[in-house]
C-alpha cells in the first residue's frame, strides 16, 4: 500500500511537472512576442519622432535612444505648454487692459458730448 501511495505521489508530481514545463514555454512564447512588440514599438516612435533616425538600412533601435527621444519630446511638450501658459496670461492682461481702455473712451465720448 505504501508502495502503491509513492507510485501516486510521483504519478501526482509527474502531471505537475509536466504542467510546470507547459507553462515555462508558454511563458516563454509570451516573452519573445513581447520582445519583438517592443522592439515595433521601438522603431514606431523613432520613425514617427525621427524619421531620419531610423537608417535606410533598417539599423536596430537601442532602448536608450528611444528613452531620449521619449525625454526629448516631452521636454518640448512641456516647453510649449509653459509657452503657451505665458501667452495666455499675456492675452489676458492685454485683454484687461484693453477693456479698461475700452471704458475710459467712452467716459471720455460721454464727456465730450457733455461739453459739445
């Protein structure tokens, strides 16, 4: 009966095997179809940020590249953003400015027609 017990217990331990091995290719399927979006998405954001990036040849992108071309754009992203914070607040004081011109013209029409 013990016998009978251990030969389940490595019958048991086989099937989990088996399922381990299983799992370890499909991991491994799953990992290389990563890498190679990776390596896609790569090229996608150089081409689409520098096309002159990618060589005619087709020379592999470094991971490091596309992080600097990643920083570099949204550096100039948060460039413009801060421009066009300062235009906006440019726009709005020339705009105030321009309202209260606006009013003292037509107090200073008022007065004129008083007087005329």
């Amino acid at each position: 009966q013990v016998e009978e017990e251990l030969q389940e217990a490595c019958a048991r331990q086989e099937l989990q095997l088996q399922e381990m091995g299983r799992r370890e290719r499909l991991l491994r399927a799953d990992v290389g179809q990563a890498r190679e979006q990776l390596e896609s998405f790569k090229s996608q954001v150089l081409r689409a940020c520098s096309p002159e990036a990618v060589g005619a040849a087709g020379v592999a992108v470094t991971e490091q590249q596309v992080i600097e071309k990643v920083r570099q754009i949204y550096e100039e992203s948060q460039q413009s953003h801060e421009r066009e914070k300062c235009l906006q607040e440019e726009l709005g004081s020339r705009l105030s400015k321009e309202k209260e011109v606006s009013a003292s013209v037509e107090v200073f029409q008022k007065s004129l027609q008083e007087l005329q």
